[in-house]
C-alpha cells in the first residue's frame, strides 16, 4: 500500500533498502565488490562518488535494470532478486524514479507522461479523475499548468526534470530515486529543485535515494550521504561525521574549494 | 480490506464514513461510492487509518463540487487536503488541436514547399563549394573521398550485385513464360538485356543506393549536429560543406555508374543462367544475342542515368543530415525522410530522362 501518511509507523526501524555484499561488473571490470548498504525510511540519502565508481549502476542494481552477479537486495522488505515480473510489479508501484534526463516519453505530453502509471497500474481511474491527477500532479512539481499538453522536447531542461518528478510522483510513492536531478540546471533552477525536493518530502513523508555530484545539495537537503569509493560503499553519515573521517577521497571531495565554498553557503 | 459506510441521516444529510485506507488503491470504488451518494454530503474521515494525495483529492473534489463537508479529519488528513487544494490548477492534457484535414493538408503543402526551396538553396551552397575547392584545390579532401568510395561503391558490391543476379532471373523467367505463348521466347533476351542494361540496372542501382548510403549520409551528419561536431568545425574554420557533404557527393557520383554497370552485367548473367537452364538457349549464343540486341545507346541511357542519381541521392542524404536539430529523435525522421525523397526524386527524374531520350531519338 502506498502509505503516506500512516498514523502507526511501526517499523519506522527497518530500513527501506537494504543492501548486502553486492557485487557488480561488466566482464572483467568489477564495479562494485562487496557492497553493503542501509536506507532507512523517512531520509534522504545522497549517494556520492567519482565519476566512474558506480552511483548509476548501484540504482540499477536496486531498482531491478541490473542484475548483480551476486549479493542480496531488499526494497520495502522485499527481496528484489530473482523475482517474477508480476511480483516485481507490484514493488515497483511503491517507488518512483527520476532518470538523468527525465526520460519522458517523447510522443506523448508532460500530463499524459504521468497518466502512463496511473493507467498501467490502476486502469480504474479514467476520465476527468485521472486528468485532474494528473494536473495536481504537475502543479506539486512546480510546473505552470500550461506545461500540461507540452510535448518534452518543447519544455527546458529544468522543467523536463520536473515533468518527469511528476510522472515519478504519479502513484505516490513510498520511495524516490533520483539520478542527478540538479546536474544541468543553473544554480537558481537547481536550488528550486532542493526546495521542492525538500517540501515534497515533508508533505508526502517521502523516503529519497539521491545520486548527485552537487556538493550544495548535499549540503542543503540530504540528511546522510553515502560515500562509494573502491568498489564499495566506504561510509554512510551525516557530512559533518564524514568530515572525521580519514579517508583520502572524502577529504578531498569535502574540503576541496568548492567543497569548503558549499560548506559555507 | 476497508469497509465503507453511507446512512442517511436527518440534520447533516448523507454520511459517507470510509475506514481503512483511502488510498490509489481504492480510488475507483470510493470515487463511485461518492459519486452515489446525493447531496448533501457529509463525509467522516474518523475512521480512516491512511490516506495518499489521490485519496485526499477525491475528498477535496467532493468539497469543490459538491460542497460536501468533512469531520473527523486529523491534522495529518487535513494537511494533505490542504495541499492538493493548494495544487489544484487544471492542466491541458492532450496536444492542441491542428485544426483537421485541410489545415494538415495546408501544412503538408507548406512543408515540402519549404523543403525543396532549402534544397535548392543547399545545392547552390554545394556548388559554391565546388567552386570555392576549384579555386583551392590543395583543400581537396583526397583521404575522405577515397575512404567514402569504399564504403558507397566496394562494400554495396554484394549486396547489388545479388540483388541484380536475382532481378535478371525473375525478369527472364516472366519473360519466358509469356513469350512463350506467342513461340516468341527468344525475344526474352532482347527483354531481359534492353530493360535491364537502359532501366533497371540504374534505377534498382540507385534504391539501393539510397537505402545504404543517402540514409548514412542524413544519419552521420545529423548525429553530428547534435554533438556540435558541425558547429566546432566551422568555429575552427572548416566549411561542413567542403569536409562532409562534397566528399559524400563526389563518391556517390563517381561509384553510382560504376555499380549500375555491375548490376547490370549481374542481372544479365543472371537472366543468362535463366534461358540455359528454362530455354536451353547455350551461353555462348546467349552473349552474342545480348551484343546484337542492346544498342550501344541503351548503355549510354543507363550510365548517363546513374550520376545524376548518385547526386540526388547524396544531396538529399546530406541535406536532411544537415537539417537536424534538437533531439534524437530528428535523426530518425530525417534519416526516413532523406531516403523517401530520394527514391522519389530518383523515379521522378527517370521519367523526365525517359521523355528526354525519347525525344533526342535514342529508343
């Protein structure tokens, strides 16, 4: 059930995702070897790393794209490996995905970009119902109104973002993935996005997996960062623990000029 | 599993109670149910354990629409209901519309207007170009030119040359089986060698052509417009026209005859081993026939042809290559465009060449 706000929250103590001894890799290449890995339910977690260390293909693994060569995966207390398809489906209608660039469908407008959930899974909802979801769906994710029957190609780079948050927020989720939502867009558009991100979580008790090269908004919106660095995830904690940390890439990474530059902003 | 309860009631009218969760799971029987219910509405939320954005817009919708008034909401219900009524600002959700068949038509006109006014623009910057490399030929490209002769003329010679075999074949064997009627089989070289050395050679030649290569031209170039390739040449001071569209049109002109010669030396052997094996006509007599019954015009016909195609081809190719902007997606549609124009242009000229050499007496 996509519980939202639940009056009991009773296993508030048991993480969300839950990653163990995962081990990716293309060939010989090994992208990530041993990697653990705990979201718990309410935060959000940013996801950092150099370019090349795996924070995509680590989503991939969770969200079922790829198939690790071993290592166990759970989202929402479900184990995610070797399900069916049908099985599968109805985990991933508790979570929605935000792709790099949006990957909204191009033949179809931004609404009926978020109608396409809604009709997979609830085929009950239909007419001036799932037209009206769909338009407070828009307008939550701080899109004007008119941005309804706009085809992707005609929208900015910003606002593809945020159509395709809308189309991640169709079913109202539990959990959200996001790829890079801030790269690409100017400073002003990606601090709109850290806002928004940050309301939508407190209106929608939203549970975030964040993978972003944006040290501001890790700074401004996530509440623990997970650090994946020698094929593994080397530590999850606030910035201010990791700063304590001893680890060549983390110092490097936090207290960097632009790092020490966010830090102060 | 929730249950959901209505009573009449006589001070506050209908009561809707759900219980449960009021959810996206559950839209489609709330929705109804409220739907059921006449006004005025009341609608207790006391029982309800949890509630999503799409539960709380059917609430707010009944309260928009119907005036329906909601108790027992808990701070958390009422705050979600406050947000989606906050969200509501209706959306247009479908395209506009283009206004039916006529405007379509209109546009349609409009479009392949502007297209062949952009084409003759572009061919008259490609002859600038030819120009221009006139002028300075030490810019001539003599490596892209080699390595697209390779690639338009050598590696088609396969594929062409299987097709033309089985062309001459099919020909031959129609051929037969009609003129046989008439005692007249023997005409079927005359058929297979006039029809295959004056139409089809060039014109099967060119399709293939176009489906190969004028696709690749539209499909590298546009590619490389999305990539700014195109822009960051001319910022260094490369004209796109001389590095990518005149090596492309050169290749295509020069091996266009040359592999319409081939196929139609293939469709011949093909059409050959036909009347061998089906009419018993001997090669030997076959290849005597061939040379008494083809003029030496028709050849002429076919290798005049088969440039001026390689040109259409590769203009077009590139034309549309240079045409794309924006997204991906425009390679796709530009790539299709490039090798259906062509093809079209190609027949179009064929019949105009057909008229042409009619008239100069060349039958």
């Amino acid at each position: 059930m996509p519980a939202v706000a639940t009056l009991a929250r009773n296993h508030a103590e048991e993480p969300i995702i839950r990653v163990r001894g995962l081990k990716n890799a293309f060939g010989d290449q090994v992208v990530h070897e041993n990697l653990d890995l705990d979201v718990r339910r309410g935060e959000i977690l940013g996801v950092v790393g150099g370019s090349g260390t795996g924070k995509s293909v680590l989503m991939r693994s969770i969200i079922g794209l790829q198939t690790p060569v071993e290592g166990e995966i759970e989202v929402l207390g479900e184990n995610m490996i070797g399900r069916s398809e049908d099985e599968a489906k109805n985990i991933r209608r508790r979570w929605g995905i935000l792709f790099q660039n949006g990957a909204l469908f191009s033949t179809l407008t931004v609404a009926e970009n978020v109608e396409v959930p809604i009709r997979e899974y609830f085929p009950v909802i239909q007419g001036d119902l799932l037209d009206e979801i769909a338009s407070y769906k828009i307008s939550m994710s701080g899109l004007p109104a008119e941005a309804g029957n706009k085809y992707p190609s005609e929208l900015s780079g910003g606002m593809r973002k945020r159509a395709g948050l809308a189309r991640a927020l169709a079913l109202d989720p539990e959990l959200l993935f996001l790829d890079e939502p801030t790269a690409g867009l100017d400073p002003i558009g990606a601090q709109g996005f850290d806002e928004l991100i940050l309301s939508l979580r407190e209106k929608l008790d939203l549970t975030v997996f964040l993978i972003t090269h944006d040290l501001d908004t890790l700074y401004a919106i996530c509440d623990r960062v997970a650090v994946i660095a020698d094929k593994k995830v080397v530590a999850v904690d606030t910035i201010d623990n990791l700063l304590k940390l001893d680890h060549p890439w983390i110092q490097e990474y936090f207290n960097g000029p632009r790092g020490r530059a966010a830090a102060a902003a | 599993m929730a249950v959901t309860e209505a009573s009449p009631d006589q001070n506050e009218g209908n009561i809707f109670r759900p219980t449960g969760a009021v959810t996206i799971v559950r839209a489609g029987s709330i929705s109804r149910e409220i739907d059921n219910l006449p006004s005025p509405l009341t609608i207790d939320l006391g029982g309800v354990e949890r509630m999503d954005t799409v539960g709380a817009w059917l609430i707010h919708r009944a309260v928009r629409d119907r005036g329906a008034r909601v108790v027992g909401a808990s701070p958390q219900f009422a705050g979600l209901m406050e947000q989606v009524a906050e969200a509501d600002h209706p959306a247009p959700i479908r395209p506009e519309d283009q206004g039916g068949v006529v405007a379509e038509l209109g546009a349609w006109v409009i479009d392949a207007g502007r297209t062949l006014w952009g084409l003759l623009g572009f061919f008259g910057a490609t002859l600038l170009g030819f120009a221009a490399l006139i002028r300075r030929p030490k810019r001539f490209r003599f490596n892209a030119v080699i390595q697209r002769f390779d690639l338009v003329g050598v590696r088609a010679l396969g594929i062409i040359g299987l097709m033309s075999f089985l062309i001459g074949i099919v020909i031959g064997q129609q051929g037969a089986v009609q003129l046989q009627q008439f005692g007249a089989e023997v005409y079927t070289i005359n058929l297979i060698g006039r029809i295959t050395v004056r139409e089809l050679g060039p014109l099967m030649t060119a399709i293939m052509v176009a489906g190969r290569s004028g696709s690749a031209f539209a499909a590298q170039i546009g590619t490389m417009k999305i990539t700014e390739e195109v822009d960051a040449m001319r910022t260094i001071g490369v004209s796109p026209i001389e590095a990518l569209v005149i090596p492309r049109l050169i290749a295509s002109v020069v091996m266009m005859p040359l592999l319409s010669f081939w196929s139609m030396l293939l469709s011949i052997i093909g059409g050959g081993l036909l009347c061998w094996v089906a009419l018993d006509i001997p090669p030997l007599t076959y290849v005597q026939r061939i040379s008494e019954v083809v003029p030496a015009t028709d050849l002429w016909v076919g290798l005049i042809k088969a440039p001026v195609f390689g040109f259409i081809i590769a203009l077009v190719g590139c034309f549309q290559g240079m045409l794309v902007s924006g997204n991906a997606e425009e390679v796709g549609l530009r790539t299709t465009a490039a090798v259906v124009q062509s093809i079209f242009l190609v027949i179009v000229l064929d019949a105009v060449f057909a008229v042409f050499f009619q008239s100069v007496g060349w039958i």
